[in-house]
C-alpha cells in the first residue's frame, strides 16, 4: 500500500485535517455531547453500588415523597426509596440485557452463517423476525408484518 501524495492544496488541507470516520464524526458537537452523556450514564450505573450511597430498596419512611434535596438528589418515592439509587440500579439491570440480547443474536448469527445453505437462511429470518413483526404507525405506508 502506497502513500500517494497530495495534488493540490485542497487535498493537503484535507489530509491534515483528517478526513477518516472519526474525524468526521467528532467535528459534530452534538453527536460529541451525547455521546459524552451516554458514557457517563452507562459508568454510572456500572459504579451504582460505589456512586450511590443508598441501595435500591433502603427505605427511610420519614422521608416519603422527599423533595431533591443534597441527601437524595433526585428525591424520594413513596415508600421514602431514593429514586437516583433505583434508576443506577435498574439501568444495571438493562444493560445486562442489552449484552445478553446482543451476544444471543451474534452468537446465533455466526453459527448459522458458519453452516451455510438452509441453516444460514433461517438463521438471519430468525433474527430479523422481531423487526419484520413489529407493529408499524398508521399511514407508515407499509403493510403489516412486511418490509
């Protein structure tokens, strides 16, 4: 693989700037922001038990329906449970699914893809069914249960 250099001084500037994928995507404060958010939240919920100073089922029933407050950031619910706690602790729990969910389809994928033919059709129809059958909104322009 050869390094061509650049032609003219468009493709100089380009190339210092660096045109690849990544490069692209962080020139987009958005795409960066959210990214950033999502990243905190997901540490968040992994370091719950070390973050949060309640677990998700401590009650403190003297302060049922607590406002946010510096002890209870996001408040209390009915039962005087620290709504932040639960939240960390449940997004645990999702993300758990979420791998789950994702190393179930990839390791089905690549055994049916490994024996080819029938085994390699169905494989990706069974995948893909949850999509397929999805319910579509009204006026979507697509029939029910096709693409």
């Amino acid at each position: 693989m050869s390094m061509v250099a650049p032609t003219s001084e468009a493709d100089a500037r380009a190339a210092a700037r660096g045109s690849g994928f990544a490069s692209r995507l962080l020139r987009q404060p958005l795409l960066v922001a959210s990214g950033l958010t999502l990243l905190v939240v997901i540490i968040a919920c992994i370091l719950a038990p070390i973050v949060s100073p309640y677990g998700p089922l401590d009650q403190d029933l003297l302060n049922i329906y607590a406002k946010p407050s510096a002890a209870h950031l996001l408040g209390t619910d009915q039962l005087g449970r620290d709504i932040l706690a639960r939240l960390l602790f449940g997004g645990q729990t999702t993300l758990l699914g979420i791998a789950q969910g994702r190393c179930g389809v990839h390791g089905y994928r690549s055994c049916s893809g490994h024996r080819g033919g029938y085994a390699r059709r169905m494989g990706g129809a069974g995948c893909d069914a949850p999509v397929r059958l999805a319910p579509r909104r009204a006026g979507s322009g697509h029939a029910p249960g096709g693409p």
